[in-house]
C-alpha cells in the first residue's frame, strides 16, 4: 500500500477556461434572477446540470470543465494571496 501524498497537476490553460467559463455562467445565472453562488455550488455538489440555466449556453458551458476543475479553480483563486 501506497502512503506517500500524491501530487495532482493542473494544466494552466484549463484553469484560464475554467475562469472565464465561470465568470460567464456566474453572469448568466444573474441575468436569469438566480443567486448564482448557491446554484453554482449545487451543480458542484450533485454534479446536476439543471442547476445551471441554459441562458446563453451556461449550461453548456460548465460541463466542458470537470467539476473537480471547477472546484480547485474556486479553491486557488480564494488562497491565492497565501
């Protein structure tokens, strides 16, 4: 059994597409009267698409990236100043 801490790489020019598909659903969700943080964190959590409205392809936008993706988009943009 491995007990070494695995190292996860991630690719810098997903984590810019991440940004920018974030920023986009963020705005669509708004646009459509939602709060946007807790759909966003619904879609993370459940992994269901119907969280995110399809108002200018939000929808369609957030399932290019992986929600794991998303998440340590979210996490590296709140620690980034450590």
């Amino acid at each position: 059994m491995y007990s070494g801490t695995m190292k996860f790489d991630f690719n810098k020019d997903k984590s810019d597409q991440a940004r920018e598909i974030m920023f986009n659903v963020y705005e669509a969700l708004q646009q459509k009267g939602y709060n946007p943080i807790s759909q966003i964190v619904g879609y993370i959590m459940s992994g269901d698409p119907t969280y995110i409205t399809s108002h200018n392809n939000a929808r369609s936008l957030i399932r290019k990236i992986e929600r794991d993706e998303l998440l340590e988009e979210l996490v590296r943009f709140y620690l980034k100043d450590k």
